[in-house]
C-alpha cells in the first residue's frame, strides 16, 4: 500500500510539473515614436491535443487609451473558437468578433454581422506568430477580421502580413522567436518589442 502510495504521489508530480512546463507567457513593450505606450501579454498553454492563447494589448496615449483581447482554443492544432475585442471607448471603433467551429465550417461573427467559411480547417492565426515562426505558411486567420490574409516571406526571418486595407505589418523573428513587429496605422508606426 505504501509502495502504491509513492507510485501515484511520483506520478501526480510528473503530471503537475509536465503541465506547468508547457505554458508559455511572452511579453512585449508597445513604442509609438519611440515612447513606450503600453504592453502586450501573450500566453499559450498546451494540454494534450487541446492547446489556448490569450493575448492581452494594453494601450494609453495622449489621444487614446486601447485594451485588445483575443482568445483562442485548439484541439489537434485546428481551431475550434475564437473571440477578438477591442475597445477604445470612441464611437464605432469598438470591434468584437467571435469564430467558432461547426462541423467542417466557421461562423464568424462581427460587431452582430454573420458569416460563414465553409469546409475549412484553420491552423494558423495571428495568435500563433507570437509563439512560431511561421515557416511554411502563406495565409493566415486574422481574430479580429474573421478572415484570412497573406503572409509572405521576405528573408532573414521577417513575414509580411497584408492587411485589407493594403497596409502591412512586418513580423521578425530571430532563432525562432519572435522579436519585434513592426504594424503600420494610419496616424504612423508603433513597433511591440520583445521583453521577455
């Protein structure tokens, strides 16, 4: 009984300790002409086949204050929701989006409007290019747009991603991990800068 009893107390360690060990939380400092103006908190957590992703934007300037949420659930790598928020406080800027799986088809709906993306499978998100570089990949899931954009190599580990509007957003990665991107809005360019 004892011997039983030292079994599951050294397997439920293992168990705890292999949990613990397969989160991960990533931080970066947001520089708009070269001010900090906020944080972004980026954690994924695998469990088995199922694996999550809350990415956490904190943003205050002078003429705006910003908190963008999205989260993610995965199971095999092929996700089953998403929900994408961002609220300012300012009349119609605010944007929620959620996307859930059914069956072999997305439905995406933005601020109440509903839409569909039949038989697909979607393994990449904008989520994800905070923990992976995303090697291979030419599309990917935005959250927050409920649709897929391109993503185009350009060398040297930075990824082109090109947004509707014809803006791009550059991500770089160094040994894998992602260091710094650079996103293009219309009032100029805020770079996320790897803390952690």
């Amino acid at each position: 009984m004892k011997c039983l009893f030292h079994v599951l107390l050294c397997f439920t360690t293992v168990a705890v300790l292999f949990t613990h060990a397969q989160a991960q939380t990533t931080t970066f400092e947001v520089r708009v002409a070269n001010h900090a103006v906020g944080t972004i908190e980026a954690q994924r957590k695998v469990t088995g086949a199922s694996k999550s992703i809350v990415i956490k934007t904190r943003i205050q300037t002078l003429l705006a204050k910003v908190n963008s949420d999205i989260t993610n659930e995965y199971s095999n790598n092929v996700l089953t929701m998403a929900r994408s928020s961002r609220v300012s406080g300012k009349n119609g800027e605010d944007k929620q989006t959620t996307t859930r799986r059914n069956g072999n088809d997305y439905t995406i709906v933005l601020n109440g409007a509903q839409s569909v993306i039949d038989n697909a499978e979607i393994e990449h998100c904008v989520a994800d290019l905070y923990f992976a570089e995303p090697k291979q990949v030419t599309r990917i899931f935005s959250e927050a747009l409920g649709r897929f954009l391109v993503l185009k190599p350009l060398g040297g580990g930075e990824y082109e991603l090109i947004l509707p509007e014809g803006k791009k957003n550059i991500y770089k990665y160094l040994n894998g991990k992602l260091v710094e991107v650079e996103v293009n809005h219309t009032f100029g360019k805020a770079l996320f800068v790897r803390n952690s």
